[in-house]
C-alpha cells in the first residue's frame, strides 16, 4: 500500500473517498475534556502550553485516547504569529485574547526575523507527534489565514463585526498591504516548517470570511490565502491544503476554485443542499455540524449529522464540526457521534 493509503483522512483531502467518512473534530484538544483542564493548570499561561512542547504533545493525544478520530491537531493557536512577530498576546480567563494594537507605525515595528526562532517549540511538538502517532493517523498543523489574524492584531482583541479591521483596510490601503505581506510570507514559512517537520496536512482557519463585501473578500480573503497556498507549493510542491473560509457563504465556490486549496472547510450555515448544487462534486468538503448539536445531542444531533452524511455521500468527505467544540459539550455526545459516523 501507498503512504496515503495508510490515512484515510490525508487521502480524502487528496481527492480519494473513503466508504466511511475518516472525522476529526474541530478545536478537540480543549476545555470540554477534564484532562486538558488539569495539565493547562500545570503550564500557567495559555501560550506556554503552546511552547511547551512535552505539553502540547500530551494535549494534542488526548482527545485521541478517549475517541477513534482520524487526525490530531497540532496544539497551538492562530495567534502565535503575532506574538512571534513581537506583538504579544495574552490569554485572560473569561476574556479571549488581547493584544496592544497595531497602527501603521505598529506594522513597521512588526519583526519578521525573529518569527521563526520564537516559533520553533510548535514545530518541536510537530516533530515529536510525527515520532508518536500511529501511522494510519494523519497529523494536521495549522495557521491563521492573514485577514482573521489581522483583526486582532488591530483590535487587539476578537470583535463581532471586524470594524475596526475593515475600515483599516479601507483607509490605510499601503500599511495593510505592508501587514498582508508579513503575515503571508511569515505563514508560509510556519506551515512548511510544519509539514517538514512531519504534518500531513495543514489548514488555513479564516474564520471571519464574513462581513465583507465582494472587493473586500477578494483582496482579503481570497488573495491572501491564495498567496499562501502559491508560496508554501513553491517550497513543497504538493503541499495538502484545507481552506475554512467561515461565514463564506455566496462566496465558498469562488475561494475554492481560485485559492488553489485541496478541500474546503463548510461553517455550519452553509445549506447541504448548497454543497451539492454549488461545489464541483469532486472537491472534498469537511464539515459541517452544528456544535450545539453536539451539546444537546439525541435526535436534535442524530438526525443532522445523518443528513450531512447523505448530502455529501458521493464526493470525497471528512466529517467535522462546522465550528469549533464549545466547552460544556457532555463527552458522551461526543461518543456517539463519532459512532454514528463510523458505522451509521
Ligand atoms: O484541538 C485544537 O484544535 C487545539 C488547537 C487550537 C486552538 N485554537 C487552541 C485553543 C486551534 C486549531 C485554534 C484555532 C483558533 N484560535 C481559531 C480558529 C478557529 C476558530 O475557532 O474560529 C481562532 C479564531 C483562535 C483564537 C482564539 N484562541 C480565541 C478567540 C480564543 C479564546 C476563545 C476560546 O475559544 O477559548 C483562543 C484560546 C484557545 N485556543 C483555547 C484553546 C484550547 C482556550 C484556552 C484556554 O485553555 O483557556
């Protein structure tokens, strides 16, 4: 057998259907397991059990101890790039993440050189989990799409509307460019770091695709992903790539068929009928349940995650979350799903 035949997630993203559909679920490692709470209190802050490799090795395996999924996640964050930048970022309980923000003179500051030092305990964990995983199992490492990294580092914190990005965008053209241009160079360099490293697959979370009208979402979104995908295949040429434009919506088959990314991630309000009337039927598509589903589970979860099976049947599917778990997901829900999943 072939290397890829070996992971059934990794050959779904490369185009080849499986019977089942392989599943991870999207932020697993976290505060809806009991274990994870216990070893994040060992680490102090956040961003230290993000650089603490031995740590970021046991959090990435726990989720796959309790459930059979496909994939590990890497344990990080989307915000290790502007901390790496010289931009830190703190984690405050109850609070998100908070940053000093950028303005104009901010990104002259930013220092690309130091990137790759400041960030070389993530990829340690990524050789170390490589070393450990069983071999069916694909390994995904990951970065923040540009845009959805930016409007923090220029609000300084997560925002419902990404106003203060949007009109930073508008209004000061050059330095955003200036921005884009760092943190896309500074993502390429990450995620092959990572798939040299021993990552099978890397996703891209856009996770505020949303709110932007179509020239916007060109240049913010479509552009800057693009860019990633281009300069990472220059350095590994056939590089597997997950795309998650969150919120997309009219404009998920336009960042598929121009980002050049293998399969697409579906947020949860993307209509199944959409994916079959509007996505080539074979794109392979991850996603797309509601994680409050999850939450509440019984039918109200059994019947969706049955329809979404079916909608995407035919084409090449990783079955996913269409967001990420929420906390007070009960574990036992998270059980049954993925047996729902692996045996119908
Ligand atoms: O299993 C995994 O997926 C873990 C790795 C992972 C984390 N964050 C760990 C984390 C991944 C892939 C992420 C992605 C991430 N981080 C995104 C994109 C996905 C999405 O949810 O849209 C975004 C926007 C962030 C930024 C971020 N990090 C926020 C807004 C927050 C606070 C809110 C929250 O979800 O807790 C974080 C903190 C964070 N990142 C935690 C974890 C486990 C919780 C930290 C804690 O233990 O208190």
């Amino acid at each position: 057998m072939s290397p890829v035949a070996h992971k059934p997630l990794l050959a779904t993203v490369l185009g080849q259907r499986q019977e089942r559909p392989p599943v991870w679920i999207m932020r697993q490692a976290g505060r809806y397991l009991p274990e994870y709470r216990e070893t994040r209190k060992q680490a102090g802050n956040f961003l230290d059990l993000c650089y603490t490799p031995e740590l970021a090795v046991e959090v990435t395996l726990q989720p796959l101890r309790r459930f059979d999924l496909d994939a590990a996640i890497l344990f990080s964050d989307i915000l290790v790039i502007p901390d790496a930048l010289g931009q830190p970022v703190r984690f405050e309980t109850g609070e998100g993440p908070l940053l000093e923000p950028v303005d104009v003179a901010g990104i002259d500051r930013l220092d690309r050189a130091r990137a790759a030092d400041h960030l070389a305990p993530v990829i340690e964990t990524v050789r170390r989990l490589r070393a450990t995983l069983p071999a069916e199992k694909t390994l995904i490492g990951f970065c923040g799409a540009p845009w959805t990294v930016a409007t923090y580092m220029l609000n300084g914190r997560g925002s419902p509307d990404q106003w203060t990005a949007r009109r930073f965008a508008l209004e000061h053209p050059a330095a955003f460019e200036r921005l884009m241009d760092i943190l896309v160079e500074t993502s390429v360099n990450y995620l092959a770091a990572q798939l040299e490293a021993g990552a099978d697959v890397v996703q891209i979370f856009e996770s505020w695709a949303l709110n932007l009208d179509d020239a916007a979402f060109a240049r913010q979104v479509i552009e800057p992903n693009r860019r990633i995908v281009e300069g990472l295949r220059r350095i590994i040429p056939d590089a597997p790539v997950i795309g998650f434009p969150r919120g997309a919506a009219g404009n998920l088959a336009r960042f598929a068929a121009n980002t050049g990314v293998n399969a697409l991630g579906i947020d949860y309000s993307t209509p199944l009928d959409f994916i079959r009337t509007h996505l080539p039927p074979d794109l392979p598509v991850q996603g797309n349940l509601d994680p409050l589903r999850l939450v509440v589970g019984g039918e109200a979860m059994d019947n969706q995650v049955r329809a979404i099976l079916e909608a995407c049947a035919g084409r090449p599917h990783i079955f996913n979350l269409g967001h990420g778990i929420v906390p007070d997901t009960p574990i036992a829900h998270v059980e049954r799903l993925i047996a729902l999943v692996k045996e119908g």
